[in-house]
C-alpha cells in the first residue's frame, strides 16, 4: 500500500474496519507510517488526525444510555463475551442468532428490579443498559446488555468444585445452598424461572459468604413460556420437563440446584442431606418440591438437626 491509498482508506473506513481484526496494533502502525505528515507531508495531516481518533475509538459501542468499550475482554460466557467496563461488564452475543435469549434476560433482571423484594436483589445482577448493536462490517445486530453485581471478589461454584476434587464439605455447603434459595425465591415470587441453575452460573463472595445467581439468558417469565435453549455440556443437569420441552416451573430451578449442591457434596453429603436432594429431583415435576421458601424452612430444619444452631463458618479457596 502507498501513501495515496492510505490516505484514502484512512478518510473513508471506520474503526472496525480498520482495527477489527486480530493484528489491530501493526495495522495501526502501518497506517500511521504511511499518513504520517513528516512522510506525507501537509496532506497526511487531516488523515493522520482522522486515524489518531479512529484508534482511540476502536472497540466503542454506543447506545442511547451510554458508551461502553470492548477493550478488556474478561470471560467468554456460554453465548457471549463479558467486557470490563466502569459499569460492570457489557455483554454483548458473539452470534445474533441467540439475540433473543439476551433478550430473555433484559426481561427477567428488568421484572426483578421492579417487582422483586429488594432485601434480596443483591442476589442477582442489576440490569444497568440494553441495547441492539449493529456491526460495522457485517451489518448484523448483536443486543448487548449491561449488568452489575454488588458482590466482589466472586468466584463460580465450577471453580469451587475443581478446587474441592474430593467433595465439598457439607457445612460449607450449607450456607451456598440457603442462599441459592434466596435468590430462586426472589425469582419465583415474580414469576421469573432461571432455568440453568449450573455450576457456572452460581458465584459467592467466600469472606462475606455471598451469593449471585447470574446468566437469566435462559429464564422464561411469561407463563407458559418454555426454556429456549440449554447449555449442550450440561445436558444431563437439565429436569425432563426442559430437554422434552414442556412448561418449566420453580420445581425446575429447585431440582437444578439440588443436583448442583449435591454433585459439589459428592461422597461427604450426610445420607439425610442426600435423601433431601433426592426427593428434589424426582422425575415427576408435581412430586417436587415448587416453592423455594417453603424447601428453605425445611432445610434450616434439617441442617439445625445435623448441625445445630446456625453460626458463621469462615471459608476460602
């Protein structure tokens, strides 16, 4: 490429269409070389300035409510990547084709904020924008949505269960399970089904023993609505009602959890604490458990009996 041809890119293309690749630095520095006025000369000036701002501006998304930067790319979650911003994290589909299960969750996090009790909302994101993008090159539209926690330092019970290979010990357990509970009960009472209760979507602050239930990209809120999708490496985690695509419900999400905090225990669950996840997941859902509140009471019963009286019990990874 000559001076001539880079100028004329630099005046025409937009940022993701020079920097959208992934050797964005050396594109930058081939184009700056080549428009730079002490090599172009007077007529290098406007494309150099042009450039210097399309470089500061690369990875900007803008919606009506904010500017958020893809700049700092901190997880790849099952449908997409979770960006660092000052907000919290923009979430933003890597394919349109599951805009509508972001959407799914805009809805749910949009119907706990308005009608959920808010003694119990730090246990879910808050929803803080939502927004379609259109690409620049490709012209698809991805819905990005905005979310924060009030938790730090939070780690997923995936990475609890790696790093206790050998089960984890029921007493710490105990209070992951309780609040769980919390945040399903939050849900249910507003009609909000999470539908993945998986080992990824649960995290916990371990000093502060707090819980956050994220990722409602799968949650059905409407009644009647089913689960839209699963996450395929979990498959057999799912209740029959959801792979057989009938009408969820909170027997769903508590037979969810149940799996979850039983498969963390592994071998070192008491048998009554192993009966109580059993009896959450019989194959019938009208045999289940569907109030989260209720299986909560009855699971402080339980624990005070193997236990007693609750008290703080310090944990760390």
């Amino acid at each position: 490429m000559n001076t001539d041809e880079a100028i004329a890119l630099v005046e025409t293309a937009t940022a993701e269409e020079l920097f959208g690749g992934t050797d964005a630095h050396r594109r930058y520095r081939s184009l700056a070389r080549l428009v730079h006025p002490d090599a172009a000369g007077p007529r290098g000036t406007k494309a150099f300035a042009r450039l210097s701002e399309l470089w500061r501006n690369r990875g900007t998304i803008r919606s009506e409510r904010g500017v958020y930067s893809t700049a700092t790319l901190d997880h790849r979650g099952d449908l997409a990547n979770l960006y660092r911003v000052p907000e919290g994290h923009l979430k933003l589909v890597r394919d349109p084709a599951c805009n509508d299960l972001m959407a799914r969750e805009a809805t749910a996090l949009r119907r706990l904020a308005e009608h959920g009790d808010p003694r119990y909302l730090p246990y879910v994101p808050r929803l803080v924008d939502t927004f379609r993008h259109k690409s620049e090159t490709s012209g698809r539209p991805r819905r990005g949505n905005v979310i924060a926690v009030s938790a730090s330092r939070l780690h997923s019970l995936a990475e609890v269960a790696e790093r206790r290979p050998h089960g984890l010990d029921p007493r710490d357990a105990a209070w992951m399970w309780r609040r769980l509970l919390v945040a399903l009960g939050l849900a249910h009472r507003v009609g909000v089904v999470h539908g993945a209760v998986l080992p990824e979507h649960v995290l916990i602050e371990p000093d502060e023993h707090g819980v956050v239930l994220v990722d409602w990209c799968y949650s059905a809120s409407a009644p009647g609505e089913r689960i839209a999708a699963i996450v395929p490496r979990h498959r057999d985690h799912y209740p029959a009602e959801v792979l057989d695509r009938g009408t969820p419900g909170p027997y769903t999400d508590l037979a969810m959890a149940a799996r979850l905090m039983a498969d963390l225990m592994g071998e070192r669950a008491p048998k009554a604490l192993r009966r109580f996840a059993d009896g959450c997941l019989l194959a019938s859902p009208r045999q289940r458990p569907d109030d989260a509140w209720q299986l909560l009471a009855e699971l402080d019963e339980l624990l005070h009996r193997l236990y007693g009286p609750r008290k703080f019990r310090p944990f760390t990874l």
